[in-house]
C-alpha cells in the first residue's frame, strides 16, 4: 500500500486529478452559495412588494 501511495504522488497525473478535484468542488459550493443568496434576497423582495401593494399608505403612496 506504501508503494502505491508513493507511486501515485510523483506521478502528474495524481496532482491534475487533485486540482480537478478541488476546481470543480470549489465551483460547486461557490454556485450553491450564490443560489442560497439569490433565494433569500428574493424571498425578502417578494414579501416587500407583498407588504407595498396591501398597505401602500405605509410606504409613501397615497
């Protein structure tokens, strides 16, 4: 198993599939986090606008 472990560091191959690895995770929980804001942002802008149009007084209309 030492053998294998040693192997498969000096080879290139192990460190492109390595990096591959960590770009492709990175990519996916920077979206996930941009999704998981976008949600919550437009969640609070659709209860503004819920709250704009059924008390319009409050928000400066007449």
């Amino acid at each position: 198993m030492r053998a294998f472990i040693t192997a498969f560091t000096r080879t290139e191959s192990g460190a492109v599939a390595l990096d591959w690895l960590l770009l492709t995770a990175t990519a996916i929980g920077l979206a996930i986090g941009g999704l998981t804001m976008m949600q919550s942002n437009a969640a609070d802008v659709s209860d503004a606008s819920g709250d704009a149009q059924s008390h319009p007084s409050e928000f400066g209309s007449p």
